[in-house]
C-alpha cells in the first residue's frame, strides 16, 4: 500500500514538533503515535477533535482512512512491523462504522481484572517488538473501558559496516573519556552534507542500510540545542533547508564536526569520507498527557464529560496516553522499537606525491541527534538524542 505525500507531512510534522520539545537522551516515535492519534479524531466530537485534528495534521474526516493508509504501509516496508490492538471492556459496545475502520483482527476483550488484562497487555507489547519492549506502556485503573494500542520495530544492517576502536574526544562534553568508538571509510562524499539553519549550521551524514531505512546523524553547532538540532534535521529531509552536499563543501573546516581536506597522494584515489561515531543504546518513556497540547489531548482528559461518541454511545475520555520506545546503533546496523498505548476511561608517505584527492571527515564526538528515516518515502519512523555515550572496555583500551 502506497503512503501519500499528505500523510508523510503530517507524520513528519508531528515528529519535528515533537523533537522541538526534547532536551536530553531520549528516543521516540512519532510515527508509533499518529495513527492511534488520527483514530481517536476520527471518533472525536467537540473541543476535542478540533485540538486532535490539528495534532494530526489532517481534517479529522479523512485521519481515520489515512491512519490506516499509514499502518498499511508500514507493514510493506522491508525492515519494519507494525500492529495495531484495540481491546475493550465486554460492556463497552463499539460505534459500527469506527470499529469497521480497525484492521483485521486487531479487537480484543478487556477483563476488567487489573494483573489479568495486564498480563495480556504485556504479552502483545513483548510478542509485537520481539522482545525489546516487554511492558505495554498504559495505566491501567478500575475505570478502564478500552485500551488502543500500537506497535512498531525497525531493523536494518549497514550495507558498510563500521569498525571499533576506543575514541577519546580531545574537546567538548566527553572530552578526556576513552568511549567506545566506531568508524568506516567510503567513496561517497554525497553521504554527508551541511545546512543553513536559522539557529545554525547543521551537519548530516546518511547511514544506509540494507532493508531501506537508513540513519540520519546530525550534529548541530554547539549553542544549538537538542530540539533545534533535531527539529532543524527534519526540515532538512523535507527540502525546507538549504544542503550543500560533501563534494561541493568548502576546504577546512566545512561544518560542525566537518572538515574537508585536500590530500597529495602518489597514485590517484578517489576522494574518501571518514566518519567517526559512537554506538549507542537508548531506551525512554514518555507519558503523552505531559505534551498533551503537542498531541490535542488537552480536552479530552477532561473525565467530566464525554468525548469520543463516534468510537461508542458512553462517554469516554482518555485516561493514560503513553509511548514506550528503544533504539540501538551498532558496528553492523540498527534495531528500535516504539509501543504506544491510549487508554479510555469512563468520563603512509611517499617521496613523490603527484595526485591530489579529497577527504572529509565527519566526527560525532559530543552531543547529536539522529533520525530513523525510510529511504524511498522520507518518513520519519523514529528520532532521538544522544547524549552519554558508553565507555569503551578495557579490553578494548589495552589494545
């Protein structure tokens, strides 16, 4: 199933939102998040589906056909799985025309036992991401109706593997730490680029995988801050930024982390671009009623009244909204994870160097940002910040 243009903008406008509100490590999801958010407006009323629609990013008439669009999507992409799981009390009866708009096979039942529906709950989250998210994120009271909940995992290996090796980073934050370290050489200078922001100069470099999802590191300049850089990232993917690509850079010192070089060498050689990283694990929560504007859920926490009569005839508000997301970076590719859950409650030098050769080389050796991007329709499906890299063993730093 094709992804429209119009949705991949309101999923990636969500996520630059979202970047722009983070302030230390964390990993999210935006694309875990939207289409249960383009579910709940579609069966919204009042307040609260205008502040959904406007999350969304989309007329709350047309959110529930491209919730579904996306989540049809997302299922043929190589490297990807996604689910979606609705479950409701038995007593809860469903509008036919909402519950006619779910997937297949996605409607469970709700006891109404707290450790039983958690245990089902758990299960489905643990099952849906192969593990790396074992608890669905959803606080589950006696008040408890329904329970929407979706899932997604990313998993690609790197067409060129990186290399270990200790870093040591002679400035900035981690100076004076020995980290574990990763780095590879190739011929492609495209793959690394700088922006002009209006908060800076922003340097991306393109980490292609084999299933096509690639990671986009980025690296700001030092005042800019974690949401600046990742906000700044995703408008650079979406061509609203202007790139000066790596083999049109300037020599010196091209951008941050940047420095492009122009090498004699005694027999010609194609240019070369080195980059140096971290690996990095990251795992976060995040409850979703603390950004509710962020995600037009501000009138719908209101248990006072009722704000869902296309999804049931009793009055329903959301009582817990929160995402549980994971993300690791390696030597050999990527793995992340994200389950979203909303709950609804009532209420070497030679002598003769003739040859001249390029190389640039792009070192992430302080604070940066990243983006899980899907290659050939730029959608955003996870982004995050890192922040505290992992020291480097000592085995490693013996050698």
């Amino acid at each position: 199933m094709r992804v429209t243009n119009a949705t991949i903008r309101a999923v990636n406008g969500l996520t630059a939102r979202w970047a722009e509100t983070v302030s230390g490590a964390t990993v999210f999801s935006a694309a875990g998040v939207w289409p249960l958010l383009g579910l709940l407006a579609d069966g919204a009323g009042g307040a609260a589906r205008a502040e959904l629609t406007e999350a969304v990013g989309l007329p709350a008439e047309e959110s529930a056909a491209r919730a579904r669009e996306l989540l049809g999507a997302l299922a043929e992409m190589r490297g990807l799985e996604s689910a979606l799981g609705v479950w409701t009390l038995r007593t809860l009866e469903l509008r036919e025309a909402w519950e006619a708009g779910l997937p297949a096979g996605t409607h469970g039942v709700l006891t109404g036992v707290e450790d039983t529906d958690r245990e089902a709950l758990d299960a489905w989250a643990a099952k849906r991401t192969g593990g790396r998210i074992r608890r669905m994120p959803v606080a589950l009271t006696d008040r408890t109706e329904m329970v929407l909940a979706g899932a997604l995992t990313l998993r690609t290996d790197w067409f060129r593997p990186f290399s270990e090796s200790p870093l040591c980073p002679e400035s900035g934050p981690w100076r004076d730490r020995v980290l574990e370290g990763l780095w590879r050489t190739s011929a492609l200078l495209d793959r690394a680029g700088v922006a002009d922001t209006p908060h800076g100069a922003l340097t991306e470099v393109k980490v292609l995988g084999t299933t096509g999802l690639d990671v986009h590191l980025l690296l700001g300049e030092e005042r800019m801050s974690p949401g600046q850089v990742l906000g700044e990232g995703v408008r650079v993917l979406a061509g609203e930024r202007p790139v000066v690509p790596g083999p049109g850079l300037p020599y010196g010192e091209a951008g941050p982390g940047l420095r492009v070089e122009r090498e004699r060498c005694a027999a010609p050689r194609p240019p070369s671009l080195e980059v140096t990283t971290v690996p990095f694990t990251l795992s976060a929560e995040h409850d979703l009623l603390c950004r509710h504007e962020l995600f037009g859920l501000t009138t719908a926490r209101d248990d006072r009244y009722g704000h869902f009569p296309g999804i049931s005839g009793r009055p329903l508000c959301v009582g817990s909204a929160r995402q549980a997301a994971t993300a690791t970076f390696g030597a050999l590719g990527f793995r992340a994870a994200a389950v979203t859950a909303v709950a609804a409650a009532a209420g070497s030098a030679p002598s003769r160097l003739r040859h001249v050769t390029t190389s640039v080389g792009a070192t992430f050796d302080r604070p940066f940002g990243f983006l899980a991007v899907h290659r050939r329709t730029r959608l955003v499906l996870a982004a995050g910040w890192v922040d505290d890299p992992e020291p480097c063993r000592e085995d490693e730093a013996s050698h």
